[in-house]
C-alpha cells in the first residue's frame, strides 16, 4: 500500500545541466520534508546525469532534512517509458510530474496534494508559466501554448469531470492520484499508449491520453491556478525549423487522439476540405505577413494547416 504525501518524479534525458534547478527549487518548498519524496528517471542519459544528481548540494539537502531522494534507471527510451518508470518506482499515493526544465513555486506541494483530500479527484493540472531566455518572436508568442504553456487558463479551478472526454492535461506539473492510474491505463502494455516525444520524433499527447484514461475511468481531472511552475524555455525552442517540426507534431498527435477516443474519422471528403484550407491559407499569405514577423507566420500557418491535411499518425489512431 502506497504512502500519503507525493513523489515527485522528474523524468530526465541528458539533463546534467538542467536538473539541478527543480531540486533546487523542491529545496524551498514549504511542505514538511515528510510529506514528499523525490524519484529521478535518468532515461538512459549519456552525460553523467546520475552522477550529476548524486553529487547535488539541493540532493545533500533535501536528504539533510529527511527527504527520500532516488535515481533510478529506464532504459528505454521515451517520455512515456520514463513516466511509467517513476509511477512504478513511486512510494507514495500520490505522484507528480516535473519537467527537468521546470521549477515549481514553493507552496507547490502544500496546494497539490490539498486537492487530493477530496478523493474524487484522480489529476490535477498545475499552472505553467514561460520564463524565456530572451523574449520569443510575435509568431511564436502567439503559439506559446504550444510550449506547454496554460496559464492563460486563468485564476479559477477548473473541473474537467470525470467522464471521457479529452481535457488540456498537459504532463509539465502534472498530479495523479497512483492507484487511479494502476487501474485506469494499460500500463503493462506501453505500446497500447501514445508513445510521446523520442530524439527528433515529434509525436505529443502521451499525458492528454493519461486524463483521458482517468476521466473514462470515473477519476475527477482539475486545473489547480495556484499551482504554479515556471518553465523554462531556451532560445533553441525559437528555431524556425524546430517549430515548424513542433506544431505539426502537436496538430497530428490531437487528430489521433480525436481518430482513437471520438472517432473522428479521416475520409476523403474531409482531406479534400483540408487541402482547400490549405491553399486558402496560401492565397491569405500576404495578409498572414501583416501579423508581424511575418515569414515565420506564414510558415507556421501553411505548416498548422499541412498537419491538418496528413491527419492521424497511422499507426497510432486505432482506439485501443
């Protein structure tokens, strides 16, 4: 039987030099050093990372004041196996995800698990803010919930139910309860799920898919707004050809989800909508160029529409 309090699961791939900035942070929380522990997923790192997070001072710290600070290894590759991986290796009930680029507020812990007194609640999404190494271009501040970025969702909870439905349940300071998980998703078969980002593959959804399960399963999903985590964003994410790449990942992994739970279908009559779309967005280009930044934004519109025209990834939109 699980513990009470929260793990806290970083997942981390070659993250040597980023993932000392969240266990710094976790240093500052306000909770008492018993009410959380603290599991790192070295996703088959090749730079040092579990040396990196052994040898920490905020690791010497938090293991000073009492806290359970452990690496552990997954050694395939994938946000989705590293994830399962912290579930697994979890000791208490309820569990948290952190980015190694994210750094939560230090009333993080004490308001997350204060939702999980009510035990109809199965997820909770935390508030994500960008903390930009330098600011981001018009074309891009307009998509920067592509960044998983959701704070403009504003400073009321929000519930999402507990039905199946699709919900904006992004992974970056994602809670869940873990006997809601262990009961709702197929967790021993990995490759029924959405397989989320691996190296240069752009696939998204994985934790979508994850609230999804819960919903369909009867858990309750809600946006928490004083859970807040700053996520921080380098200028590499700014890169043309990295976005482009981007929103056609994020675009395609929402029409297979839609494909694998709605049933949203992609026929003939539908793609050749979509290509009329498409061209109407070329023809519009020197409209798009008013918005400012204007070459990227054209791209980013004919790339979003482009995406839409593919559709699913076929091998994935079977409901599983």
């Amino acid at each position: 039987m699980s513990a009470p309090g929260v793990t806290v699961v970083i997942p981390t791939f070659n993250g040597a030099r980023r993932v000392e900035a969240p266990l710094h942070a976790l240093v500052a929380q306000q909770a008492p050093s018993g009410g959380f522990e603290v599991v790192v997923v070295d996703n088959n790192s090749s730079d040092g990372t579990a040396r990196v997070v052994e040898e920490s001072a905020s690791v010497a710290e938090l293991r000073r004041r009492g806290v359970d600070v452990r690496v552990v290894l997954e050694s395939r590759q994938g946000l989705l196996f590293a994830r399962l991986c912290g579930i697994h290796s979890a000791r208490r009930e309820i569990i948290c995800f952190l980015d190694d680029d994210n750094l939560p507020e230090p009333n993080f812990i004490a308001d997350g698990l204060a939702h999980f007194e009510d035990a109809g609640v199965g997820m909770v999404v935390s508030r994500i803010y960008p903390r930009y190494e330098t600011p981001p271009p018009p074309s891009i501040s307009r998509r920067e919930h592509l960044l998983a970025i959701n704070h403009r969702m504003g400073d009321a909870l929000i519930d999402f139910g507990a039905e199946a439905t699709l919900a904006p349940t992004i992974g970056a300071g994602l809670w869940m309860r873990r006997s809601a998980v262990l009961d709702a998703v197929p967790w021993r078969t990995p490759e029924r799920l959405m397989p989320g980002r691996l190296g240069k593959r752009m696939v998204s959804g994985e934790d979508i898919e994850l609230g999804y399960l819960l919903g369909k399963a009867g858990h309750r999903r809600i946006y928490g707004p004083t859970l807040k985590v700053w996520h921080v964003i380098p200028s590499t994410r700014f890169e043309t050809r990295y976005f482009i790449r981007l929103i056609m990942g994020v675009v395609r992994s929402e029409r297979t989800l839609e494909a694998r739970y709605l049933g949203r279908r992609m026929g003939a009559l539908s793609r050749l909508r979509k290509c009329v779309s498409l061209v109407g967005a070329g023809l519009a280009s020197p409209a798009l160029a008013l918005r400012g930044d204007s070459v990227r934004e054209v791209l980013f519109v004919l790339a979003s529409r482009w995406a839409q025209v593919q559709g699913p990834y076929a091998q994935l939109h079977e409901s599983r």
